[in-house]
C-alpha cells in the first residue's frame, strides 16, 4: 500500500529517517524544517516538497505519516499538531523530557485515533533482537545484572542544543540514557528501583555544561536484576556496549564493532550469528506495517512514557 510519508526535523536524525524510509520503499514526500535551505537540502533531487512553516506542511501535504526529528522539548507541540492533522507519528526519542508532556502526546494520539510510536530503534537492531530471544529462551539460564555504556566524546557539545537545558530537557541522560533504559525495559523488565548520580565540570575537553555531561544510573527491576547505565560526553574514545549477565553465562552486543557475543560459565566465548538489518530501516517498515494493519506496535508511546519517568526520577535523584 502507497503511504504518504513527511519529516519533521531535517537534521542528522532527519537525513538517517529519510534514508530508511526510502530504503524501507516509502520514498518521503514532503520535508519540513523551520531554518530555511534545511528542507530543501535534504530533499535533494527526490522531489519531496519543502516547507519552512509546519502548520502549512500539515494543511497541504495530504500525509499518513510524519517522523519528528527535532529537539526534544518540540516534540510535545509538534505531535499534538500531527495528531489534530490526522497523521500517525514516528516520534524520535525521548518521547519528551517531562511526563506531562508525553501524557498529553498519548491524549493526543488517543482522541485523534493515530498511532504515536517513539524513536528506539535499538529494539529494531538485529543483534539486540536475537540477545532478546536467547535471554527469553534462557541461553544464559537466571538473568541476575545487565550492563550499558553508551560513552564518547561529542565535540563542542557546550554550543550545540544537547546542552540546552531548554530544547534538550536534560543533559545526556536525557539524551543517550533514554536509549539504555529502554534497553533495560525491553531485555529485563520495569524499573522498581531508580538511582543515580550526574555530573558536570570544566576539563581538558571544553566547559561545564549547564546540565551533566556524565553520569551512571542504577536500577533494579520487579525481579531482582540490577542494571548499571554509564553515559558521558566526555570520555574518547567511547564505548557502545550491552551485556545481559545471567547464571549460565553472558551476552554481550559490541555496537563498535557490530558484534553479538556468547560467554558460556566456563568463560568460553563464541560470536553469535546474526541477521543482516539496519535498525532505522526495519524501524520504519515496522511502523510503516503498523499504519497498514500487519502488526501491533512493538514500541508504544507509553513505553516512551516510561523511559521519561525514568529519567526525571534519575535527573531528580542526581541533582536534587
Ligand atoms: N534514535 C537515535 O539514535 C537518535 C540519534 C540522534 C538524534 N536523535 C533524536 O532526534 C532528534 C533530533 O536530533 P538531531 O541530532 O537530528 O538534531 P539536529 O540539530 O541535527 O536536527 C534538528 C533539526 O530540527 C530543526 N528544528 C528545530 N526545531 C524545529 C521545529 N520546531 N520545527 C521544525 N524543525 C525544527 C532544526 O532546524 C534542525 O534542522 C532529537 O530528539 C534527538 O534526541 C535520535
């Protein structure tokens, strides 16, 4: 089935959306940033029609689906716009930075009749699907810790909006922990227990921030497995790794070098074979199938609900 595909947000995340849709067969048809050229840049020579005013891309461009991939304290506004429009939204993370924020999102989508689905496209990458089914199958027998770090160096990250406690609502928990905790949800269960510790201070590197550059949250779910997420801005050269450690031995996906590995109890290590896919492309043909009635939505907006409630616990918890 034909579906009318638009972006919201032509930026970075914009470009990779525009990317996978049309990869995914759904080659966007309309654009929409508000700094002029951004739309049209991205539009290239694929005929999609640009836009600098959102609430004319929403009257005109006849859509079905719109992916938002602005900064995170737009989201709200923007969505609540699509849903009255009457237009299913592919939202990139975090759903929005405070829970009331992404309770009204929810609202919106409820009254509007659309399905509102929130960007974490980890739970699409192949690797981390087929740890999920060795976990769920109990490969690695009574799962007892996970372990998370998404840690690098984001340069000049002082003048960019992640630094902006206004557009991004956080600092890089808000930012890269969202996708962790996701994590934690979906390979371990919900969070019962939420602790953490940020920071922020003047290095080598560039300024203290005006939000954390580094932090670790700790967590515990309903059944007794702890988590450890470690997130920083500041730490080259990264570190972009997930382990699930259970009583019969660990898994291990190593974003690095894409990588899914299993440690047997005796510390004998095999690579896992894994299927080829690109989590942004399998994202939004999922989405895409979801629209069409083939399937039910594996990540909810209520799950972006939840990874925010999460992290205003753990920003609440570090700072004070
Ligand atoms: N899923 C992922 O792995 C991933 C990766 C990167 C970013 N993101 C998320 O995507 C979003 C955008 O991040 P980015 O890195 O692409 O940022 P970016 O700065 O590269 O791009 C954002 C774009 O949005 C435009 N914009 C800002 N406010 C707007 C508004 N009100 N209406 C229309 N356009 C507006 C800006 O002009 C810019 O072109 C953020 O929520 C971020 O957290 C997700």
């Amino acid at each position: 089935m034909a579906l009318r595909i638009g972006i919201i947000g032509c930026g970075g995340i914009g470009r990779t959306h525009f990317n996978a849709w049309s990869q995914a067969g759904y080659v966007p048809v309309a654009l929409a940033d508000t700094v002029p050229g951004a739309a049209v840049a991205l539009a290239g020579t694929s005929g999609a029609q640009a836009y600098t005013d959102i609430a004319t891309f929403l009257a005109e461009a006849t859509l079905d689906i719109v992916s938002i991939c602005t900064p995170p304290s737009t989201h709200r506004e923007l969505v609540v716009a699509a849903m009255a429009a009457g237009v299913h939204v592919l939202c990139e993370k975090p759903l929005a930075p405070t829970v009331a924020d992404c309770e009204a999102m929810i609202a919106a989508a409820s009254s509007a009749n659309k399905l509102l689905s929130v960007g974490f496209c980890h739970r699409f990458q192949p690797h981390i699907e087929t740890m999920k089914s060795l976990i769920d199958g109990g490969a690695i027998g009574d799962v007892i810790m996970f372990r998370n770090r998404f840690a690098g160096h984001m340069p000049n990250v002082e003048s960019k909006w992640f630094s902006d406690p206004a557009l991004a609502g956080g600092g890089v928990m808000m930012d890269t922990s969202v996708h962790s905790v996701d994590l934690f949800r979906h390979l371990i269960g919900d969070a019962v227990s939420i602790q953490a510790s940020a920071v922020t201070r003047t290095t080598e590197l560039g300024p203290a921030l005006r939000v954390e550059d580094t932090a670790v949250i700790l967590l515990t779910s309903a059944n007794g497995v702890i988590g450890t997420i470690e997130a920083s801005w500041r730490t080259p050269p990264g570190e972009w790794v997930v382990t699930v450690y259970g009583t019969r031995g660990a898994l291990t996906m190593d974003y690095d070098s894409m990588q899914l590995w299993q440690t047997d109890a005796t510390g004998q290590r095999q690579q896992v074979t894994v299927a080829d896919g690109d989590r942004f492309v399998n994202e939004v043909a999922h989405f895409a199938k979801c629209v069409t009635g083939q399937a039910q939505l594996r990540v909810t907006a209520a799950d972006g609900l939840a990874a925010t409630h999460i992290l205003v616990t753990a920003a609440t918890r570090a700072h004070g």
